[in-house]
C-alpha cells in the first residue's frame, strides 16, 4: 500500500505558500503520493 499525505495550504501570502511545497516535493523524494489542497484565502 502506497504511503499517502494531503497537505491543507491555508496562508495567503508568499512565505506560507512555500512550506507546503517544500513538505510536498520532501514527501515524493520519500516515496509518497502528496495532494495539496489550498483554500480559498490561501489562493489570495
């Protein structure tokens, strides 16, 4: 069974978008299946 993680993105502003994807592209070099959601103000 593949190890999966979901990531909720929640900041709107540069320096909390960043986070997300280094824990997403970390994730994968581990071998993980990432999703990440972003909410409405984290697409601000």
């Amino acid at each position: 069974m593949a190890k999966k993680l979901a990531i909720i993105a929640s900041k709107g502003t540069l320096d909390g978008a960043y986070p997300p994807f280094l824990l997403a592209s970390t994730a994968v070099a581990l071998g993980f299946e990432v999703k990440i959601f972003f909410t409405f103000y984290g697409l601000q």
